[in-house]
C-alpha cells in the first residue's frame, strides 16, 4: 500500500513512481539519492564556510544558513534546467545537477 503524504508518494515496489508532482515522476532511489546528496552537499558547503565566515566576524548561523541556500540552489537550478530541456530528469541530468554544486561542471 503506497502511503500518501503531501505531494510525495512513496511506492513499495521501485518501479512505481516515488514522486509524482508537477508533472516530474521520479522512482523511489532517485528521490532518495537526491534527498541524501542534498544533504551531503549543505554539509560540504557550510564547512567550507564557517571557517570564513568566523574570520571576517559573521556569525556563525548566518554564514551557515546562506552557504546551504546557495548549495541547494545551485543544485535546484540544474535540476530544473535538465528537466527543462526534455521533459524527464534521467540519472545522467541528476549526477550533472550535482556536479556542478561540487564545482566540477
């Protein structure tokens, strides 16, 4: 029995769509492997700077939560251009998405 909360609708089985909302489906891995990197990539750049942000005297909450917007964002916006160009996010667009969060694209 799949369990409906919000717009997310998690499936028992991965071939049924995991999130169905605005016209994107995404299989159940897919939503999961996008939720934990989404994580890793806050982690990756509030480190980086909440070391800078302690030396030129911002505090410490405020230079975190602008480095995990900016993160995220960056990640929201290639996901968003991928789906854009064809109409489905695939797993190539998704590993590009988050590549450039890493700075490598």
């Amino acid at each position: 029995m799949p369990y409906f909360g919000g717009a997310f609708c998690f499936a028992k089985l991965d071939t049924q769509p995991a999130l169905k909302s605005f016209g994107v489906t995404l299989k159940r891995k897919q939503v999961k492997d996008i939720i934990t990197r989404m994580v890793a990539v806050v982690v990756a750049s509030v480190m980086g700077t909440i070391g800078a942000g302690s030396i030129i005297g911002v505090e410490l909450w405020k230079s975190a939560s602008m480095a995990a917007i900016l993160g995220v964002a960056i990640v929201l916006e290639g996901l968003a251009r991928a789906y854009i160009a064809d109409g489905k996010l695939d797993e190539t667009e998704i590993n590009d998405a988050f590549g450039k969060a890493n700075g490598k694209k």
